[in-house]
C-alpha cells in the first residue's frame, strides 16, 4: 500500500507523472476574493499581524481547502517578510501596497542583518507550517515559498512595487558590487528561510520571480537563472525529496530549458505563452504549472470552460499542475473558481 506521500496527486505531477486529470491549486488562493478572509483580516487588525499570527494565518491558509477542496494549500505569508527579517522597515499602505526602507548605497546595505538572525522574525511562519500540517488534510499537499532574490530586491531598492523595475535596474548597472552583494544577501537568506520551512512541514516550495520577465538576455541568466539554481542545489543537497517550483513569470521564451538550468522540479507558466507552446517547448523537460488567465475568475461564463478545457486538454501528455498564470485578484467571483475546478475535474 502506498503511504499518503506517495498518492498525493501534486507530489505524483511533480514527480513526473501524467495523471488522468491534473491536480489543483491557484495562486493567492487564500485572499481577498473571499469574505472568509476579509473576516479573518479584519480580526487581526492588519496584513502583518496577519502574516505573524500564526493561527490566524494557518486558518485564512485552510479556508480555500475547505471551500474549494484545492490538492494544496499554500502557506499565507508575504515575500517582503525576508527583507524585513533582514532589517529593511516594511509596511503596507491601503489601496497601495508594501513600502520599505531603501537600499541604494553601501551605507544602507552595511546595516542589514546577517542571514542567521532571519529566524527571530520569522519564527512565526514556521509555526504556521506546523500547525498546517497537522490540521490539513490528508491529501493536500502543503507547498512553502519564498520570493526569488531578483524580485524581492526590486522591492527593497525601489521602496515599494514599481512598472518597470527602473530603480533595481538602475543599481545593477550603476553598482554592480553592491547590487550582487544585495542579492548574494537574498539568495542566502532564502535558502535558509525555506529550509526552515522545510523542517517544519512544508512538502513543496516554490520560488516566485514576479518580475524575472523584467531581465533580459545575460541579466536573465545571471539574476533570474543563477539564483534560482543556487536555492535549488543547496535546498536539494539538504532535502533531496523536497519537489521545487520555479515561476520566472514572464520569462518567454526564458522558459524553455529552465528546468535544466535551475534544477526545479517544475516550471509555472504565466499566461503570456500558449500551453500548446509551453507543451511543445517546457513540458517536454518536466513539469509544468499553470496558465488560466486570472481574469477568467472575474469574468467566469463559457469563456473560462473553454479556456481551462484548452489548458487541460495541451498538458495532457505530460505531468501538469492546473493553476493560474498569476495571482487572483480581490474583484474575483468565488463561484467562479469553483466553476473552473469542476471543469477540470469533469475531464
């Protein structure tokens, strides 16, 4: 008989698997678009006490399990928790977004914490690890994350969320030794923050690179590849079953050989490529994750049957996680996830 690891539908796609039907989850599953979150939220007074209660982010984290019956739950947390872990001041302004401290010069960076003392701030998270793998069920497949080095340090250079990522471009071409060291920083400390994650309970990590697709020929390589793969060899010499994803959103036709390059288990697609492309020239590497646009869960009708039938019907012969190409969003109808969720799994 096999045990519950080995029949999770997730672990078995990531393993390399073709399954009959894919698994699913969805990315910021646990968020806004649900009134069960906005009452938790409300609860814990703001978005990081949120983060940091660890019962309070382990139940918005098992609300969607137990609405929608997702194969994985997803830690609720934030990429911007491993540059304030490191010392950056971080807050969330409504309607806004984060803001941090910056760093610009070697005066900003020089006051930054070393990589072991992460753990004081982010101990909380690892709480809501435990505490998710003891409550979820016993087919869901528990997935840890953490920002990859180039995004997260776009936030701490700029400040906050930017178009173009102008001011983090700017510093790798202005002072390339400051900004590897920055990512050197990164790239360390998330290794560590996933181990911990790791330790905890987490069966899965994924890496998200939101802005990757901002990087372009050699910088793609060097910041968006090189780091990813560091993370990726350093947690699989540790954890050597641990699956990982890769997400170098926006990546094009950087996708193709990412999984060979990094070493993830699995590469997640945004909804810029075509799943008949990413079929053809990522899937045949290894697993591959995504591509309904989120806009589908705002505007649901037929146009999202045919589009998750579409995705389904490209992927099927290779292993494939069903998700979206980014996040949900807020405006998103709940009828309309489980709309695409009986889609899939009608076949």
């Amino acid at each position: 008989m096999k045990d519950a690891v080995q029949t999770k539908t997730i672990l078995r796609s990531l393993a390399g698997e073709t399954l009959p039907t894919p698994p699913i989850w969805m990315m910021r599953q646990a968020g806004r678009y649900l009134p069960e979150y906005k009452a938790t939220r409300a609860q814990a007074g703001d978005f990081l006490s949120l983060c940091y209660n660890p019962e309070l982010a382990a139940e918005v984290t098992l609300q969607p399990i137990r609405r929608y019956g997702f194969d994985a739950a997803i830690l609720f947390a934030d990429i911007l928790l491993v540059p304030q872990a490191l010392g950056a001041d971080l807050w969330f302004v409504t309607g806004e977004g984060p803001r941090l401290s910056t760093i610009t010069s070697q005066s900003d960076f020089d006051v930054l914490k070393p990589v072991e003392a992460i753990h004081d701030t982010l101990n909380p998270i690892y709480e809501t690890v435990k505490i998710l793998r003891r409550e979820l069920p016993a087919e869901t497949t528990l997935i840890g994350f953490a920002g990859a080095p180039w995004t997260v340090a776009t936030y701490m250079i700029a400040g906050q969320g930017t178009p173009d990522q102008g001011p983090a471009h700017a510093l790798r071409e202005g002072n390339v030794a400051l900004f590897e060291a920055l990512l050197e920083r990164i790239t360390a400390a998330t290794i560590e923050y996933l181990s911990a994650q790791i330790e905890a309970g987490a069966e899965v990590v994924k890496i998200f690179d939101s802005w990757a697709g901002s990087l372009k020929g050699d910088a793609f390589q060097k910041y968006a590849v090189a780091p990813c793969a560091e993370i990726t060899t350093a947690l699989k010499a540790r954890y050597p079953h641990i699956p990982v994803i890769g997400f170098p959103r926006e990546a094009g036709d950087g996708y193709v050989g990412f999984h060979a390059a990094t070493g993830v288990d699995c590469v997640a697609l945004d909804n810029s490529v075509s799943p008949d492309w990413a079929a053809a020239h990522v899937q045949k590497h290894g697993c591959v994750q995504g591509n309904l646009a989120s806009s589908h869960m705002v505007t649901g009708g037929q146009a999202l049957v045919d589009e998750t039938r579409a995705i389904v019907k490209a992927f099927s012969n290779g292993p494939h996680i069903f998700n979206l190409g980014h996040g949900i969003t807020p405006d998103a109808d709940p009828e309309n996830v489980t709309l695409m969720i009986e889609t899939v799994r009608a076949g």
